[in-house]
C-alpha cells in the first residue's frame, strides 16, 4: 500500500483505511449489539462520499490524460482506481460478513429482521395494510423498455431493478424491466408487531418486494424479479463565471447541476440476473472500466444510522450526561466569568450550552454593540441562527461569514444565509479562491468609556447536533491581545487585498504552515543541543508532504513526536532513519475525534494551540483557517492530560505502522478507554 520510495502513505489509500477501522467498530464485541449496526451505516455514508470527492477527482485526472502522480504521492491516477476497486470489494465483502453476524446476534436478543418470504399471516396483512397506507401513495415506479431516453438515477438514492417474465402463446418469452425508487420519507426499517417478548422488523425494499404484484397487477406475468442497485455522482461543484449572477445564485445552479454529475460507482446485488444487469449497463453506458461493484441484497446500509432503538437500552451505548465546565456559570452572565479567566469547553463531555448562553447574553445585553461569527455548518433548526437573528432584532449590528461551499452543507447554508440576510444580518460570502473553515466568534461591549472584545474560538462547527458526537475544544476568552488579531481576521473577510500580521494567532493560508515550521525548527534545535524536545500532535487528517517532511527530519534529529490521527495519515512512523523517533495512533470509538491540538516542548516552556485546522494542503493553502494559542496554565495542562488519557488508550487505538494493517494497540494493564477515561476525568474535576 505504501508508495513513493516507502516515504509515505496515499492519501486516497490512507483514508480507505480509516473506513476499515469505522467498520472494525462494527465487529466489536465491547460495542453494543445496535451501535455496531450504525456503524456499519456511518462505513457505508463515509463510502459514498468518498466516491462521489476523492474517487472522482482521481477519475477526472485519468479522463483528463494525465498520470496525477505530482498529487497522487507518485502512484499513477489509473493504478489508483484499480486498487481502490480492488481494496472497496474486499472490504464491502467483509460488511456484508460482519452484517450477517450482527443479524444472527440480534436474533438471540430476540430482534429479528424478515424477509418478505418470512411472514406470517398476521405479519402479511400488516405489511399489506402498512405498504398500501404508506408505501404506494409515495412510490415511484417506471417502465423501461419502450423508453427512448433511460431515466437519470439519482445520486445515491435506492432503486429496485425488476424483471417480468411475461406470460406468452408462443414459446418465446418477453422480458420487461422496471424500476422502483426507495422513498426517502419512509422509514427503511418497519417495526411490525411484537409476538410475546419478540421484536420483529422488515426492511422496506423486502416490504416493497412483498407486494410486487400490487405494483405490478396489469401485466400477465409468469416471474417476477427485483434487486438493489444504486449509482454514485461526481460531487464536484462546477462555478460559472456569469457575473451576472451573485454568488447564492452561482452555488444554487451548481448544487442543482450536482444531481446529473457524472457517475463514478455502480453498484448491485451481485444475485442480479446476467440479462438484467447487462440490460442496465447497456442503457445507462456504464463501462467495466468504471467503478462497477457487486453487493449484497441491501444498498444504502447507511441508512442503518437509524436503526430503530426498539426500547432496547440494554444493545445501546448508556447516554452520558455532559458536563458543566467547571467555575464557568451558566445561570449568571457567562461574559463577566470570562472577563476574569479563559475557560474551556471540550464537548461532548461538556454541555454546548455555553456557547448558545455567550450567543443570548450578547443579544440581549444593552451594552453589546456588534456580534461577529463564522458559519461552517450549522444544525438543521439552528439555536445560533436564532440568538443571531435577535440580536439584529435588539439592535445589535450582527455579521455572519457564511460558508456557502460547505461540501453537502451547500443547499442548507443558502437557505441559512437567505433567512439571515432577510432579518437584517449582514452577510459575507467568504473569500474568492478561500474556503473559510475558522471557527470564530467576536463581540464588542461597551464599557464605561472604551470597549471591551470578547469571543471564543472553536475546532469544530457550531452545531448543537453534532457537539454530541464530535469532540471539539471552544476557548472562552477576552485576552486583549487575542481579540484584537481575531477582529483583523474578520477585516480580512471584507479587505481580502489587505494582508493582516498576526504575533499570536496561527492564521491560514498565509502563515500557518511556517508558523509550525518555525515551532518544529526550535525542537529540532533544543534536540540537538541535547534538550528535551518534542512534539504531541491531536488532528483529523495529516496529508500535507511537506509537513511530513518535516516531522521526518524532527525525527531523525532525535524530537520525541506522538500523533494522534483519526482519519488520513500520510506519514509511515517508526522506520528506522527516517522515523523512528515518531509513534503515531488512531482512535475510532463512540464519538467523532475531531479536536486539533499542538504542543511543543520549547525548552521546557511548553507551547500549546488549537486549531480548525489539519495539516493538509487544503487547510494550510486554500482556506482561512485560525489557530490560537492557551496561555491559561489551567487550561493548558488540561489539555495535555486528555492528551496523555487518549495516548494511553488501549482498547480503541489502532497503530499506524508500514504494514498499514488497523492493527489494536496492546500495551499492559489498566485497561484504559480514553473516551470513557476522559468523561471520568471531568466528572472527578467536577468533584474537586
């Protein structure tokens, strides 16, 4: 798997591999019986996006002429899509393995999921009754064989492919095709009746399947046929240049062209009929040259995601309650605490409220002047919209930087910024040829006769939905220094010509990366002085080829290097004389790790940041990204301590290594669970 003179890792083959330690969760005894099944949902999401971004970016390279190697790490882009083929079949193989597993399990709970050919009597009639009442009405079926033009499928939605046999005089027989679209506003697992002490479910395709002939009743049909399939697009969005136009406008016709992209994976139940599946190929123009892969009886296992609870806590992960953080209030005014000290929010262990509290004090406080904010992705019914929204209506004079490219977030932000837009939010579109990825916030009081700045600066999105599964940092803070580079930030946004310097801040695109590169440089320096050095990283993805570089050369100097790394990992640890002196780990557990920390020994006087950023290219170069640095002693020791819990971790670290096999860390006894393991280390500094 490794290529590029065994230097690194690709970045496409990398995050496969992220995918498999997603799906190794899936097979994990220590997971409950139900939260295996979704994330065998989460490994089929990720599956799809992954086809419809990095498959077919690779895909318009090959298209294109050109071999991608300056991009691709040095593997030519058409080898690339022959391994990433080879290496999606083995592992959707292996779902499929796991899936049954899980199915035989759930039965000796007492769970059991049916197939149409399964029902009994009283189950039929439910069925019947359920798929006339809900089903047919929302049902979308269509005849293929007289049609001149074959339908546009859409991007990842569920199709049944159907075969009639049709009954004739003449030993010749006529074949017809049809197919039938999965509705999406139906629930993909129907929960018929209990029995005693037993749960039973049907999943909707075999429901549809059940009752084919209720579809079908006109035609005199001798057999009859139907099995998945299902089409994945090009995702890219393609931005005219009418400049006519304004920039919703140019992101609405380019989300809408989303849906007729390119395909660049199709893929079917492998039990599919020959004829049936040639008819298909031959109709739509799929080559054996694109991404055509067999599956099983179900696509869309992301839909799993939700499957039904069914009352059944005992298969579920228990619900932690979050947190408070500690002396920050939050019946009090939360921006007097934080006039005193900086603190810090570390959810889920923590309760996002104190965001949404900062966000209602600031709209309501008679002395607040301005709010500004960036928005990345927001929940679907947004508290921070709201708290926005009336601070306009209290006369405060609001700005939102809303990022309108979002990948799959795009339809949202629009209407997002629409909605904004019309109660009096002033609005900025980002930056031309810049995504804005920071996660900032900034307001400005009025006190006595000066004005006072408070803000907070986050990892993560400023989500309520997704802070209970994503772990993120938000620093609190009214440091002077800090808020006044925060606010050249946002002058950035409106005075995009102007370039801003920043003695505190870590601002991409244009200085992030020499700022780490001048951190590595002082470990390397202390290094070889014989100082102690070293450098402990927490991040998302690591695929920018310079930073490895870098860290390689850290290494070689003799700097102590631990990376924590959920997903993409470019960088190959521990080879000698090129890294032996880094270790690097992947924690994949209940919840999303998505914090970004850096720490520095720096002599003894310990650096440390947090960041939105990862150390990809994108992050580093085209987007405006914004690391912050801890100068709270508290805080910064915090962080390093959850740092250190997540290093110990034993049970869900998996070892990045040259074999790049998702092998379990083992290391001796306590048996330590960081997620678990830091939850537990907020609740006893809760207590102290």
């Amino acid at each position: 798997m490794v290529k590029n003179n065994n230097q690194y890792v690709n970045r496409e083959i990398s995050w496969l591999w992220f995918n498999e330690r997603v799906l190794q969760e899936s097979a994990d005894k220590n997971v409950p019986l139900i939260e295996r099944l979704r994330f065998l949902g989460i490994f089929s999401n990720n599956l799809d996006e992954f086809f419809k971004v990095r498959y077919a970016t690779v895909k318009r390279i090959v298209e294109a002429g050109k071999t991608g190697k300056s991009v691709l790490g040095g593997e030519k882009a058409k080898d690339l899509l022959e391994e990433i083929t080879n290496i999606v079949i083995e592992q959707q193989t292996k779902s499929l393995a796991i899936l049954r597993k899980i199915e035989h399990e759930l039965e000796s709970k007492n769970i059991f999921i049916l197939k149409e050919t399964e029902l009994n009597e009283s189950q039929k009639e439910y069925a019947k009754a359920y798929f006339l009442k809900e089903v047919s009405p929302q049902l979308m079926t269509i005849i293929l064989n007289e049609l001149t033009r074959f339908p546009t499928l859409k991007d990842t939605a569920a199709y049944l492919a159907v075969k009639l046999v049709i009954r004739s005089i003449d030993s010749k027989k006529e074949k017809r095709y049809a197919l039938i679209e999965i509705p999406k506003g139906i629930d993909r697992f129907v929960v018929l009746p209990d029995e005693g002490d037993k749960s039973f479910i049907i999943i909707l395709d075999d429901l549809i399947r059940y009752c084919l002939d209720n579809i079908f009743t006109m035609f005199d049909y001798e057999s009859i046929s139907a099995h998945m399939i299902k089409i994945t697009r090009d995702a890219e969005l393609d931005i005219d240049n009418d400049l006519s136009k304004s920039f919703i406008e140019k992101i609405s016709s380019s989300v809408e062209h989303r849906k007729i992209g390119d395909p660049v994976r199709f893929v079917y139940d492998k039990s599919i009929g020959k004829d049936t599946l040639t008819f298909l190929k031959e109709k739509m123009n799929i080559e054996d040259t694109d991404s055509v892969i067999p599956g099983g009886r179900y696509h869309n296992r992301r839909d799993y995601l939700g499957f039904p609870s069914l009352g059944r806590k005992d298969l579920l992960y228990n619900k932690i309650t979050p947190l408070p953080v500690k002396g920050l209030t939050i019946e009090g005014s939360i921006l007097e605490s934080i006039a005193k000290k900086d603190y810090l929010q570390y959810t889920p262990y923590h309760t996002f409220t104190y965001i949404l509290k900062f966000l209602r004090e600031a709209a309501l406080d008679p002395k607040v002047r301005t709010i500004k904010i960036t928005v990345y992705r927001l929940a679907s019914n947004s508290q921070i919209a709201a708290s926005l929204i009336n601070a306009v209506k209290n006369g405060k004079q609001v700005t939102v930087q809303i990022e309108l490219q979002a990948r799959f977030d795009e339809q949202a932000n629009i209407e997002y910024a629409e909605q904004l837009q019309a109660e009096g939010v002033k609005l900025i579109f980002g930056v031309p040829g810049l995504k804005v990825h920071s996660k900032i916030c900034l307001i400005e009081r009025e006190e006595g006769n000066e004005i006072r700045r408070y803000g907070f600066i986050s990892t993560g999105n400023f989500n309520e939905s997704t802070a209970r599964i994503y772990t993120d940092y938000t620093l609190f803070t009214a440091h002077v220094p800090i808020l006044k580079e925060l606010n050249k930030v946002f002058d950035f946004f409106e005075t995009t010509y102007k370039i801003n310097k920043y003695k505190h801040l870590i601002v991409s695109p244009h200085y992030t990366k020499n700022a780490f590169i001048k951190l590595i440089d002082v470990e390397i320096a202390n290094a070889l002085l014989g100082k102690e050095a070293y450098i402990k990283i927490k991040m998302n993805s690591f695929t920018s080829y310079k930073m490895v570089d870098k860290l390689y050369e850290a290494s070689r100097a003799g700097v102590k290097i631990q990376l924590i790394i959920r997903g993409i990992c470019c960088l190959i640890p521990g080879v000698k004389g090129m890294s032996e002196n880094i270790e690097a780990i992947s924690v994949v557990d209940k919840f999303l790790e998505h914090t970004r920390l850096f720490a520095f020994a720096n002599g003894g006087n310990p650096k440390v940041y947090i960041s939105s950023a990862d150390w990809m290219t994108r992050n580093l170069d085209y987007r405006v990204e914004v690391g912050c640095p801890i100068y709270d002693e508290d805080i910064k020791k915090e962080l390093m301590d959850t740092f250190e819990i997540c290093w110990k971790d034993n049970m869900k670290a998996r070892v990045f290594n040259e074999k790049q096999d998702n092998a379990y860390r083992k290391t001796s006894t306590p048996k330590i669970r960081s997620q678990f393991a830091t939850y537990e280390y907020y609740a006893n500094k809760q207590e102290s």
